[in-house]
C-alpha cells in the first residue's frame, strides 16, 4: 500500500505521485480553449479583411481589429495561466467562454448585428461550453448568448451591403430568427449534456468491468495455487496416516493410554486435514463424480452452525432463524467456506465477543445470512474498503484476502456482502443471496418423461 501524502489529499483529493483526473482534464480543456480561440481570431481576422478589401463592404475596421486584439491578449494570458501549478476550475473555464461570447457580440455589433450570417456562431460557444462546464456554468452560457443574439435585434450598427439600399429585416422574420436560434440552442445543450452524461456512465461501467475482471484474474491465480498445494498436501498426508496407523499397533504406543489417545488425536486431525484439503478440491472443479448434497435450507444453516461451533470449541457461537421457508436447496461448499471465514473473521476481530448467525429470508426469493458480534466493530477505513484485497485488521502482512474472495463469491451466486456497525455496538456482516442461486435446478417435464 502506497503512503498517502496527506496535505495533497486535503487539497486535491489524490495520493502522492499521482494526478487528479479533473486537474488533468481541467488543463487539457483550457488548452482546447486556448487553441480553438487562435483559431477564431485566425478565422475573424481573415473574414474582416476578405469582407473589408475583397467584397468592398464598410466595416468600422479600427475597433473590429482593438476587438481581435482584445482577444489575442486574453489568450497569451490564458497560456501563462495554464503553466501554473494550480488546477484550472469550472469559474475559470466559465470566464474564458464568456469573454469569447463579449468578444462576438462586439464584433456582430459593429457588423450588422442579427442582420450578419455569422450570429449562429454564438451555437459553438454553446456546444463547447456543452462539453466542458457543468449543468449550472452551461446555464450561464447560454443565458449570456441568448442575451446577446436578443440585444443585437435591437441594437447594432447596420450592415451595409449596398449603400444605396439600407437592408432592414421585418419584425416577423426577426421573431422567427429569435425562436430559431431558441431552439437550437437549447437543443444542442440538452443532447450535448446528455450525450455527455451516457458517456461518463459508460466509462464508469467499463472501469467497473475492468476491475472485476482484474479481481477474477486474481481469484482464478488463488485458485490454481491453492488447487495444486492440495495435490501436494495429498501425500505427505496419506504418509502421515500410514505411519500413525502402524504407531497405534506398535506394543510401546498401545501399551500407554496416554501415548495412544495423542495417536488418536493426531489421526482425526489428519483425517480433518484431509477433508479440508477434498473441500478445496471440489471447490475448484475436480472430483466431479461426486453428486451435489441436496439438503434442506434449515438443515444447511444448522450444519453450518455446528461445523463451526465443532472447530472453535473456544468460541460462543448462538444460532438464530427468522422462518426459514421449507425449500430444498444444494450443499454449495463455497457457501459454507464463506460463511466459515466471516465467523472467523468476527472471532479473531472480537476475542470474546458472543457471535450470533441469524439466517432469515426478508421475502420468498431471497436468504439473508449475518454474522453479529458485540465486539468493537469496524473502523471507518476498514467499512471504506470493505472486501478489498489485503485489506487486514490485524496488521499481518499477506492478511485480508478471505473478505475478498468472500465478495466475490457472494457476487457469483448473484448476491451481495455488506458490512456496518451496530447501533447497540459491535459489528455485523450480512451476506444476501438470491434463494434460486441455491436451489437444484429442476428438469424440464419432457425430459424427465424421456
């Protein structure tokens, strides 16, 4: 685990080293501005000229040109901007579009207002403005373009494009071109937001698919080394009981109670070595010959119980069943592994504490399995990464990875882990499934007939 700076966290929300995607693309959209607006003045300038010189309209061409001037200066201090060190935010970016839409409305001003075919420029301040700025600095976008298409209805200098006949619009057409212009722009920033908006959500969604896959990659490692340690556990094991079984009739052992109750011992901890080790190998695919356990739901939730209560003879462990529905459902080892490892958990967290198993089913298709304890709880960091892996309260290291696979699984059979404090004190784990995850699938009747 990476050490945690945490002045940096405080101001930028972001570990040491690293980079906030919003101070990268804070920067990376004030650069887009930056460039866009060399564009614009590339592009204004170039119309003036060709306007001015090449059509021989009269244009005011001294305060159009102050105007462009105005622009480049605001934009060699937009480059000094973005060198320093500070993150560029949403009131900064806000400004920059509003001093190009102050810039426009002057320039449309001095050339025939609503009147100049390029008023629909004010659309790509809105579709920029669309892209980069929140809902709330797009609504002042918009407001500021709006205000000036309608004050350039109103008030402007007149484009004269033959000085003999002054054009002038009639108030229809100019209440068309408003609504028009309305329309549009109100369009554009809706879809935009919303284009952007299905965007975010998709990339979220993919970076969540990506760290599940992630997770499984490291589940099926886990998988594989703990498969193999089985295989090789399964013969020193066997050894191990062969040699115990002929100590139990050597005349020295038999001849000493003592001697051959430790035999004994010894033998049902190699027996249980031994189950442990078939679990992780059914766990993992092989020993297929064996058919699934079908029990019933109360039966597994009682043999989980007394397993463990079995293993942990130190511990206290209270069973509680919230009407259980009589329901048939498949012995799943991984179930009983991860219920295993979550009272496990509480016991090692909460030395002592009274541990309660409450198996309830909140409606007909779902079953509920916590564990409670009256131990201290967790903290707030340990709720914060909950089921991550290495992720330990005990300070070991290579500690941490039985919530994890614990989540994983539960997300297998279609559930989910949850885990909070209590209000009266301690900690509780809740495991919810979907019951038919569970349960044995039935044959279709024509191919139990065949």
């Amino acid at each position: 685990m990476k050490t945690i700076h945490q002045p940096l966290i405080a101001e930028y929300g972001v570990e040491a080293g690293a980079v906030a995607p919003e101070r990268r693309a804070g920067r990376a959209n004030l650069r887009q501005l930056i460039e866009l607006r060399w564009l614009a003045v590339a592009g204004q300038l170039a119309t003036v000229l060709v306007v001015h010189a090449g059509l021989g309209i009269a244009l005011p061409l001294a305060e159009m040109l102050s105007l462009l001037g105005v622009l480049v200066v605001f934009n060699l201090f937009s480059q000094w901007r973005n060198r320093l060190a500070q993150p560029v935010s949403q009131v900064e970016l806000c400004i920059a579009l509003l001093v190009d839409v102050g810039v426009l409305t002057g320039q449309l001003y001095l050339a025939g207002g609503s009147d100049n075919p390029f008023i629909y420029l004010y659309l790509l301040q809105v579709a920029v403005a669309s892209v980069l700025l929140r809902p709330s600095y797009l609504l002042v976008i918009v407001l500021s373009a709006l205000s000036g298409f309608v004050l350039l209805t109103q008030w402007h200098r007149p484009l004269l494009l033959d000085p003999s006949t002054p054009t002038t619009l009639s108030p229809h057409y100019l209440g068309g071109l408003l609504l028009c212009f309305l329309l549009n722009i109100s369009l554009l920033s809706v879809f935009i937001v919303r284009i952007n908006r299905n965007l975010r959500q998709r990339d979220a969604e993919l970076a969540a698919l990506r760290q599940r896959a992630a997770e499984q990659v490291h589940i099926v490692r886990m998988g594989l080394l703990a498969s193999g340690a089985a295989h090789e556990l399964g013969t020193p094991l066997a050894t191990l009981s062969v040699i115990l079984g002929d100590w139990a009739h050597m005349a020295p052992f038999a001849a000493e109670p003592e001697l051959r109750e430790e035999i004994e011992e010894m033998q049902r901890q190699i027996q249980r070595c031994k189950a442990i080790v078939t679990g992780i190998l059914m766990s993992a695919g092989e020993m297929r010959g064996e058919a699934p356990q079908v029990t019933s739901l109360q039966a597994f939730v009682d043999r989980l119980a007394a397993d463990w209560r079995a293993s942990h003879p130190q511990a206290e462990l209270a069973l509680r069943r919230d009407s259980l529905p009589p329901v048939e459902i498949i012995s799943d080892t991984a179930l009983q592994q991860v219920v295993a490892n979550l009272l496990d958990n509480a016991a090692e967290a909460a030395p002592g504490a009274r541990l309660t198993l409450v198996a309830a089913c909140p409606d007909a298709d779902t079953l509920s399995l916590g564990v409670l304890d009256d131990g201290p709880g967790f903290s707030a960091e340990m709720l914060e990464r909950f089921g991550n892996p290495y992720q330990s309260s005990k300070g070991q290291p290579g500690r941490g990875m039985g919530l994890f696979l614990s989540v994983n699984v539960a997300r297998a059979l279609g559930g989910h882990l949850e885990a909070r404090n209590r209000a009266e004190g301690g900690a509780a784990v809740t495991l919810t499934l979907p019951l038919a995850s569970l349960q044995p699938r039935q044959s279709p009747p024509d191919a139990a007939r065949r």
